[in-house]
C-alpha cells in the first residue's frame, strides 16, 4: 500500500513532500494534498520531508481509525468524480500534467479540526 496524506495536512501550504516524490503522484486539492495510491512506488521520500508529520504509510491506516479515513479518503479523491467534475481523475501519470486541482473531497471540505 502507498503513502496517505492525513490531517494534519490540510490548510498547509508547504509543498516540500511535491518536491521530491520521484514519480510525481503528489496532486494539490484546495486545502490539502493528495497521494495517487496507483502511481507511489512506496519510496517514502516524503514522509520526512512532511513539516507537520502528516505523511504516512498506508499499512498503518488498519489499526487507526483516523488514519484509515483519510486513506480511504485518498482513494476517493482519484477514484470518484470530484466537485464540479464528471468523471473522476483517475490516473493521471503525473500531477505536473494536471497542476493544482483547487478541489477537495467532501471529508477534506467540511473538516474542521
């Protein structure tokens, strides 16, 4: 399983995890960003690079509830059709391709901390 992007991401602007993701499945919502599960190569160059500690393995999601919210919140985000979308993003190859998307899922919408 990838890396997810949780919480503790969102309403943070600092983009260092899209910097080095050699493989560039890091994609911009509105408040927060998202790994495509389908492109990460389980490298983890990101998750030291998180300032707030927001990056994590996905295989730890199965004993957090927390974490597996948003790791099935990170699947929605690439598998179901986003707000103002008809279909969904899918697999893009690349988040450079597609820039920032200025579009959350609902979860990361109405979440407040």
């Amino acid at each position: 399983m990838s890396y997810v992007i949780g919480a503790s991401c969102i309403d943070v602007t600092d983009r260092a995890c899209l910097d080095v993701c050699p493989v560039d499945c890091i994609y911009v919502g509105d408040r927060k960003s998202y790994i495509n599960a389908n492109e990460c190569i389980d490298c983890g160059a990101c998750e030291p690079e998180c300032p707030v500690d927001a990056i994590f393995a996905g295989r730890t999601a199965r004993s957090d509830e927390g974490k597996a919210r948003f790791a099935a919140d990170s699947i929605a985000f690439f598998a179901e059709p986003l707000p103002g979308r008809h279909t969904p993003l899918g697999d893009p190859g690349g988040a450079g391709a597609v820039g920032d998307l200025g579009v959350d899922t609902a979860l990361v919408s109405a979440y407040r901390p």
